[in-house]
C-alpha cells in the first residue's frame, strides 16, 4: 500500500556555519505536546494518515495512551545531548475517569516521570479555579473542590513550570511566571532557549466566571511581544512559544501537513514583531507542521501542533549559531504514538506495521495501573440501559451540535429538574466529550456517561421570557466564536436562517406544538457553565429566580436507569432553513 510521507519537515533557509565563522551550530531539541486532557489510557482513537490507495484517501492508526507517549518522548530525546520537552495547555480538564475522579493527579504524576519541563497554561487547567490550579503546581491536599484531592497517594505537585504570560490579577501580579529560560552547553557552545507560555484571551468564555474571578486574560499577541525582548536581553539565542490557541487545516489529513491553515492562530502570528522563532500551539485538536513564512514571508515562524490525548507528539529540531545567537535552521515532525489495535465501532483499527510502534514504558504502565484499579469501582458500575449508540452525529447542517446525545443529555436535565418548574432545557455542543456506547445488552457504566460529561457542572433552572430565550438561542449564531447548536430537551424546537442578520437568525421556536409567546416566562435548565455565561451564552448569565439542582451526570444517570432500555431520541429538533 503506497503512503504518503507522514515525517513532513519544515526547515528555515541557511546553512550551518557561523555567521561570524565561529563555533559549529548547537542542536536543541524541542518535544512538544498539547491538549493530553488526562488521556492516561489509550483512548481508543486514531489518527488518520495519508493513504491514496485506500477509498478515502486515509487509514487509521491506533494512538495515544501514556504508557506509549512516555516511550514516544524518551526515543525523541535520545537523539538529542540537549532538549526541552514543552506543551502548549489543556493537558489536564475534561479528562478520562482514571484521572479526573482523582482531580488529574495522576496525569500530573504522569508528566513528572515524562519530564515535561513547561506548559503553558490552557483553559482546562482552570476547570475548578484558580486555588486548585495553583494546588497542581505546588502540591498538597487542600480542599478546593467537592471531590476529596490525594485519595490515592500524598499529591506533591507538578515538577514542570506552568507559563501564563497573558494571565494576571487585577492588581497587575501574574498568576505564574510568563518566560522561562534553559540553557545547553557551556563555553563557547553555550547557547540559551528562552519559553513563553499563556492561554488564548477567550478563556472566561469557556470556564467557570467563579474559578477565575479576579483574573484579567490579556491580548495574546501584545504579551508575546513584551516578553520576546526581555528574553532576548536574558541571552536567549532562541525563543519558543507556547500558546493555547490554534487552527485548522483541510484537504487530505496529514499529522505533519499544513494545507489551506485557517483560524486564530493566524491573527495572533500575523501581529508579532520580530524575535520568534517556534510556536507551539493547540486548543483546537487539530495537527500540523507549518513554514509559516510561505504564509505570511514578514514570519518566518515554525507553527506546530500535535493534535490531542497523546496520540502524537511533535520532534522539533533547532539549529542555533552560538556566536551570532540566532537560529540558522528549524525542522518538525509530528510523530505518531502508535499503541494497541483495539475494536471500533466501524470496524478493527490495527497496527501500522509500516510505521514506528512505541513500547508501553512499564513505570508508567504500572503508575496508570494504580489508578485505573482504583477508579474501576466507579467506572464500570452498570447505571442504566440504552437502545443503541448516540453521539454527536451532524443535524440540520452545523458541525457544532449535539445531535442524538445532546438530545438526550437535555431530556435528562429536564427530567431532574421538573421539581423546579422546569419546562425547557439546553445542552452545549461542546459539553459532550465522547459517544456513549452501551454493551452488547445495552449496558451503560457510569465511565461511559462520565466520559461524555466530564465537567462536575450542577444544573440551573432560571426563569427566561420568550423574547429573552430568542436572544439566547441568537448568541449561538453570532459573530462571537463559532456557531453553536444548543440542543433541547423533548417539545422544543427551533429553526435556524443563517441567511438572516446578526441577531435574528431564529426564525421560530415552538414548545409543545405552539409557538413561544415573547411576553411569556419559561422556566429553562442549563448546566451551570452556561448558566454562568460559558461558550459566550452570556445572557443565560442572568439567573432570574435560579434553583440549584444536582449535578449533570446524576441527573443522567437517573434518566437512564429509569426507564432500562431508555430510546435514543429520534427526533429533528433544530432545523435549519435559507442559507
């Protein structure tokens, strides 16, 4: 089968003499990661790679799991005498079971016996607030959450550096460090890399306002550019970011490819002045190794991203002039994290036999062991049964939707909040991590549905008007982040025209059959980060005569075990028309 490069490089024009005839070219490697999300076991996932003889053009290949990013890492760093292993955010958040019913000390346990030395600080790491991030960082067992820290063993933090250059308290003080420097060598070999790490200036949008209250997210690129000369006044020959925003690319997938590259990032790289040489990025899942001089010539930036859960990991390569103190040539490859075959629902994914496979690395093997023996008393507790499958298979034409599972995580709110008057609910596209996939029998376990709402969000019923909740559903289709399907819970409907202005695009809403009343109050359920402003649905922030209820995985656990098997709701609730 014939297959593409996977190993795409991107290098900087120049050769490796000094440019003052001195001292040979210092090589430093840079291993980079982002958006891990405590993917401690093998996720179950691909990664799909360029294959033309295949019908779509693309295989997949089984990856991830930490056991093998481990093993990945040390065969990267074996070829280099110096290295820094870095990663750009969210690697903790929204995790597996194994790590967050343990508050993601055993993902931070991981990247101690990794050696990551950096990470810049992503959105998920404030999950649950600034005081227990900062708990992650220095240790301990202090209480900042309703979920008990050190259950397993005494947590005694992370060894690497959180970087948050663009996040600071009102008073001006930085939450953590923005730069870091690491120096390789000595003598006249001597040659320093100078860090920048933050997170994307969106972040209130997509946290909890109560875990970072206090806190301001600043202009990314305006940060990287005060930090940049400061470094370059330290000694640093070399500046790496790190940063929690990203793009896309299209065409055929290619770990290493950088077709047609769209999003933030661009705007962010577009306005940086001189001084970068590689950014490290993520937040969107997406992989790639761009040149992105032949984007924009005025930036000659070597941009990465090594998509998500540790399915890959990306080798970059600095060759760095000791005597002139500057970068004279810069490669990447995304390295696949080749781990187990494993059954899928379409079929067998198995082993690229033509490509590397990584050995689990038996400490972490047995360290994730530990842990995954300690959680199976949760995680595979049968709670309920279910027809078949659901997921967020694509309805009336948005890729940000919630489809069959949105649909029934909004019918289980709705029924755990009737107590409270609740008539409507609403699920967030993207509050739903993975499928739910019940057993042969229909068997759902309380880690299928965990996996599925990972957040520990509780449910808010509040009082909106008609009038209020159009201008609700509105904030999904405006110019504020990308388009968002809200999805409703059973007698609600609503059409969509994206043909239509800004601001009246919801052409029209219907519950129980009869079209919603703009001067009647409604009594409408949300999970507590949209209640809270989440994904910029900031009117839901008002909160008009709110109750308090349980938390969302409870309440769809109850749902399904009261009805065993519970259907998989069928029905087209959002519909779009016009353009």
């Amino acid at each position: 089968m014939a297959v593409l490069p996977l190993l795409a490089a991107c290098a900087q024009p120049g050769g490796f003499k000094s440019a003052s005839g001195g001292a040979a070219p210092v090589t430093v490697g840079i291993i980079a990661l982002n958006d891990f999300h405590g993917a401690l076991e093998p996720p179950r996932t691909a990664v799909l790679v360029p294959a033309p003889g295949e019908a779509d053009g693309v295989r997949p290949v089984p990856a991830g799991g930490a056991a093998f990013l481990a093993s990945a890492v040390d065969s990267i760093r074996a070829k280099y005498p110096n290295s820094a292993t870095v990663a750009a955010g969210d690697l903790i958040g929204a995790s597996q079971i194994t790590s967050s019913l343990f508050l993601d000390e055993p993902t931070i346990g991981v990247l101690n016996r990794i050696g990551l030395d950096f990470n810049a600080v992503g959105n998920h790491e404030f999950d649950n607030g600034t005081d227990e991030l900062l708990r992650k960082q220095n240790g301990g067992c202090a209480q900042h959450t309703a979920r008990k820290p050190c259950q397993v063993e005494q947590f005694k933090g992370a060894r690497f550096r959180y970087l948050a250059a663009s996040t600071r308290r009102a008073d001006g003080t930085s939450l953590f460090p923005a730069t870091a420097i690491k120096t390789f060598g000595k003598g006249r070999q001597a040659v320093k890399v100078g860090f920048i790490g933050l997170t994307l200036k969106d972040t209130p949008s997509l946290v909890s306002p109560d875990g970072i209250k206090g806190f301001n997210f600043g202009d990314e690129a305006e940060a990287i550019n005060a930090e940049v000369p400061r470094l370059r006044a330290a000694g640093a020959d070399a500046v790496v970011v790190m940063i929690h925003e990203g793009g896309f690319t299209a065409g055929t997938p290619d770990p290493s490819g950088c077709e047609k590259l769209t999003g933030p990032i661009k705007g962010i790289l577009d306005r940086l002045n001189p001084g970068v040489d590689v950014v490290v990025s993520g937040h969107t899942h997406w992989s790639y190794v761009c040149d992105y001089g032949a984007i924009n010539p005025k930036q000659p930036i070597l941009l990465t991203s090594a998509g998500v859960y540790g399915q890959l990991v990306t080798d970059i390569t600095l060759e760095i002039d000791p005597v002139a103190g500057r970068v004279v040539a810069k490669r990447a490859r995304n390295v696949i994290v080749q781990s187990d075959p494993y059954q899928s629902p379409r079929g067998f994914v198995d082993e690229a036999k033509d490509l590397p496979r990584f050995a689990a690395r038996p400490d972490v093997a047995e360290y994730v062991g530990k842990y995954s023996e300690a959680a199976k008393a949760y995680s595979l507790r049968p709670v309920g049964k279910l027809a078949g499958p659901v997921d967020r298979a694509p309805s009336a034409g948005f890729p940000n939707q919630g489809g069959p599972e949105g649909n029934l995580i909004a019918d289980a709110q709705l029924g755990a909040t009737l107590g409270a008057g609740a008539q409507i609910a609403f699920m967030n596209p993207f509050g739903i991590r993975k499928p739910i996939v019940p057993e042969a029998d229909g068997t759902v376990t309380f880690g299928s549905i965990y996996a599925a709402q990972p957040f520990n969000n509780t449910l808010i019923t509040q009082s909106l008007t008609g009038a209020e909740l159009k201008a609700v559903l509105e904030q999904g289709f405006d110019a504020s982040g990308p388009h968002q399907v809200l999805s409703p819970s059973a007698g609600f409907s609503y059409t969509i025209d994206l043909s239509r202005p800004v601001g009246d695009r919801i052409v029209a809403m219907t519950f129980n059959g009869q079209a919603i009343d703009p001067a009647a109050t409604y009594r409408v359920t949300t999970n507590s980060f949209l209640a809270g402003g989440g994904d910029t649905f900031s009117l839901f922030t008002r909160q008009r005569d709110a109750v308090v209820g349980m938390p969302d995985i409870d309440a769809l656990e109850a749902w399904l075990k009261a009805v065993p098997p519970r259907a998989v709701p069928g029905e087209d609730r959002v519909k779009r028309v016009g353009g």
